[in-house]
C-alpha cells in the first residue's frame, strides 16, 4: 500500500485522468493511439506538461529540463497538429508526438526556449535559426516540449569528477528518477545528455535527443533503462549543435522501445522506414562479439550483477538465432584506451568549432573560448561554485595550435588508424563477427567507438540489487560500409521482444494499474 501511495504521488493528476502511464509509454503507443483517435496531442503534451511541473523543479526536484517550452506555443502547435491529423494530412510516425531536446541543439527563438550548454555565459543570446536536426524533427511533425539540462559544455569544462555529471550553472544538478538520494553511491544520473535520459525516465517525455562526443548518449541512456544510440559521425546533422569535437560529435536519441530508435532516426536522417525494415529484420544469423580487451568483462571491477545479467542476455539473444563468439580481441584497444590522442584531437576541434558556431549569435559578445573562460573567471559564484570547480580542459584547449598543426594531424590520423583499420574492422575480421559489445559500466566502454566516429548503441539489461539503478549493454560496429546503424537496430529489435517490460522508477509499474 505505501509503495502504491508514493508511486501515485510521483504522477501528476492530469497524467491520472488520462489514463496514461508515461512511465512505460513508448512513441510507438502514443503514435498508434493518435492515430487511432484515443488521445490528441493537446491532451499529450498538458499531460506532459503537468508531469514536468510536478517533478521538475519541484516533488522529487530531478531538474532534467531547464527550459519547458511555453505552454500556449506549444499547445498551439499542438492543436495545429491534431487538425492535419483530421483532415488527413498526416507528416510522420512522430506526428503530434512530444520530445526533449539536449540544451545545447539550437531551437530557434520563436519556440520560446534558449539554446546554452547550461552555461550563464550563453543566457540571452539568440540562434538564427533551428539547428539542422530540430528542422527535421519539426518537418516530420514533432513537438519539441523542453530543453533538457545537461553537463555545462557537455562535460568538457573540467576533467572527470571535477563538476558533477548532469550538473549546469543554469539547470543544476539533475537527478536519476531511480536513484534521488544524493548520499546513494548510485546517484549518479551519468553525462553529459543526464537530463535527456532522466527526462525519459521519469515521464517527461516519451523521446530525447541527446548529444555524444565519448559516452554522453550511451551512458545516461544505460543509467535510465533506455534504449539508445550514437549514429555515425556525419550521419545525422549536426549544424547548429554546441560542439566538442566535429571528428567525433553526433546528435542521437533515447526512447522506450527499438521502435522508437529505429523512427527517431529515420526522421533525423531523413530516411524513415530504413531503419524500422533492419528492425524487423531481427538477429537471426547476426554474430555478436564479446569484447575481452581491457579488461571490459573483470569481475573486480563490475558489480558481479552486471555481468551475469549481461552474459543471460546474450543467452537470450543467441536463442533467437544470434551467434555469441566469445572471446574476442582487439589488440589496439590499450593504447586507444591509455593514450594520450583523444585529448588532443577533441581539445583542438572544440576551440575551433565552437568560435564558429558562437560567430552568428545574436545578443551576445561571446565569441571566443577566451571569451567563456573570462566570463567563467568574472562570475565564479555562478560558473564555479564549490566542489563545481575548475576549467583546466578549457585552459589546455585554448593553448592548442589548430587543426591544421602537425600534432592534432597525426593524433586524429593515429586514433583512426588504431580505432577502425587496427581495431573494429580488423576485429569483425579475425573473428567473422558483426557487432562487438561491453557493458555500458565499463570503464571506458564507449571510447573506442568514439574514436572511431563510429555508430554505438545500448539496450537496457537490468538494475543494481541494492540501489535499483538501470545498467546496460553497449553495442558497437564499423560504419566503414555505411550499415552500421542497420546492425545494431538488428539486435535491438529483436532484444525489445525478449526483455521483458523496462524497470520503472521504484519498480512500480504494476501498482498504477
């Protein structure tokens, strides 16, 4: 009874009286329930709505949006959208549907929100227009509903453990749906895309967009029992994004279910149905790599619980027609994973693109990393408070001599070399396999991927004993022949069938019913 009572005092009244729970609602129930003329988008987007004004900023406090969009814009395009769904004029699966946007993907100001990597230093300056991947989603007739909080600059202020991950100046610190205790060791909601995840998780939003350099979509996803994934560098738009590292960079998506995956990146990409035909697809005959290589797979350094049930998922997926090929080597990847490459390449890329992305802004005199690091400097109560401290990855940064200097050429040249003809392709080679996987808690599991500019994926696979906090398997695979994505949408798909229903915050489910 009491688990019932605070279950129900986590859901808005408005979500109650619709009869919905947005803890489980994927995209592909609200898309099929629209069309079917069960619900409208106006009532979506107010249940939505209410459930962010509930639990936002205020009942369990988790600050995973840091701008909701205006209620009378968005229900108006909400309504706007409901009329083309009358009159028959309908713009794609995602027609009416509500989604998060990472706080550092430019909306364009008539939306009514602000684009600032969390940063004060961004606050009131204007974008000139959506960023290409927000274009797209509009087009195909989604509501961008909130800008979610994020790690300030997406995590590369500071090095690792300086400034809290899901921590901004303007959002701050954004806290798991599962785990709100912040004395948990297990609090941690990861980065940088923490308040796209936990935005998901907690009903914020049936889908989020979040942005990914080396973990930022894949972790948090995985610590919010989320589907997700990183496509391929180039692969999605990223013009209008607040950059880290152009080499290295993608915008991808977090959702319920494959199926949200699978049509999310469709509409990104503008190819709607390739990914949902790989979907259906399924495992069958698709050889899954279990990647030993440093030490991905120790029981000394994983909770034993994430081992166990990652190896029960494979079992389950080679059940279905997969084929586990384990072990599998990559002998390169201790040097990917101990050098010293990606810090150049991504500390040289970001002084220079992030000038050119800052150069069109309205309403501002930031222009420069100098620029931030002064403001940072001026405005330390605000930009660095205690145990927020720090901006040495900002410092080594601005010292670098360009993309056109002799270092940063051999380093991204070498980090190639290591990450795709010396390790994934090499690697999918040797060992006639398809995809290679990790669990996502690994340490570094998302680096060699990253390196590459290669695509990545997660499933949800279970949740601690003793904090209830999600983990997941990450999923990785060349993108040398353009298919990639198509590889990991394969197992997600036919993983979604076997999972089971995802573990809601509190692991509550049954009693709303």
């Amino acid at each position: 009874m009491l688990l019932s009572l605070f279950f129900l005092s986590i859901i808005s009244p408005a979500v109650l009286a619709l009869n919905i729970d947005l803890f489980t609602a994927t995209a592909e129930e609200l898309s099929y329930r629209l069309e079917a003329g069960q619900i409208s988008s106006v009532r979506l987007v107010e249940a939505y709505l209410a459930q962010i004004e509930a639990h936002n900023r205020h009942g369990l406090n988790l600050r995973a949006v840091i701008d909701a969009a205006p209620r009378r814009l968005v229900l108006d395009q909400a309504a706007r959208l409901d009329y083309e769904r009358r009159v028959g004029s309908l713009r794609s699966r995602l027609h009416g549907v509500p989604i998060l946007v990472k706080d550092n993907i430019a909306t364009h100001p008539s939306l009514g929100m602000q684009t600032t990597a969390g940063s004060f230093a961004l606050e009131g300056s204007v974008v000139p227009h959506d960023a290409g991947v927000i274009a797209k989603l509009r087009q195909a007739g989604a509501i961008i509903i909130g800008k979610s909080n994020m790690s300030e600059w997406a995590n590369f202020r500071a090095s690792f453990g300086k400034v809290p991950s899901g921590w901004s100046a303007r959002g701050g610190q954004t806290r798991s749906a599962y785990v709100p205790d912040p004395l948990s060791p297990d609090w941690n909601p990861s980065g940088s895309s923490s308040g796209s995840a936990v935005g998901v998780s907690a009903g914020f939003s049936p889908l989020a967009l979040g942005t990914e350099t080396d973990g930022s979509i894949i972790m948090p996803a995985s610590y919010a029992a989320l589907y997700a994934i990183k496509p391929a560098v180039g692969k999605v738009p990223v013009n209008g994004v607040v950059p880290v590292g152009p080499s290295m960079d993608s915008v991808g998506v977090m959702g319920k279910s494959a199926w949200d995956i699978a049509v999310t990146l469709g509409v990104m990409t503008g190819e709607e149905d390739r990914y949902l035909d790989a979907l259906y697809e399924g495992v069958e005959g698709l050889r899954i790599g279990v990647l030993r290589e440093a030490g991905f797979w120790d029981r000394g350094g994983l909770d034993p619980h994430i081992i166990d049930e990652s190896f029960d998922a494979l079992r389950k997926l080679g059940a279905l027609g997969a084929v586990v090929v384990d072990p599998v080597y990559m002998p390169s990847a201790p040097e990917i994973l101990s050098g010293p490459g990606e810090t150049t390449v991504l500390a040289t890329e970001f002084k220079e693109s992030l000038a050119l992305h800052l150069s069109p802004l309205k309403n501002t005199t930031i222009r420069t990393l100098s620029d931030i690091i002064a403001f940072n400097i001026n405005h330390t109560p605000l930009e660095m408070p205690p145990n927020h401290c720090c901006q040495e990855i900002f410092l080594i940064a601005n010292n670098t001599n360009g993309t056109k200097s002799p270092e940063y050429l051999a380093a991204l040249a070498h980090l190639h070399k290591l990450s795709r003809g010396e390790g994934i392709e090499s690697t999918m080679k040797n060992f006639n396999v398809d995809v290679l996987v990790v669990p996502a808690d690994a340490s570094r599991s998302t680096t060699i991927s990253a390196v590459s500019g290669w695509p990545i994926a997660t499933i949800p696979v279970g949740v601690l004993n003793d904090s209830g906090r999600p983990f997941g398997l990450a999923i990785f695979t060349s993108g040398a022949d353009g298919m990639g994505e198509e590889r990991l949408m394969r197992l997600m798909g036919d993983w979604w069938k076997v999972a089971g229903k995802r573990r809601t915050p509190g692991g509550l489910r049954q009693e709303v019913l």
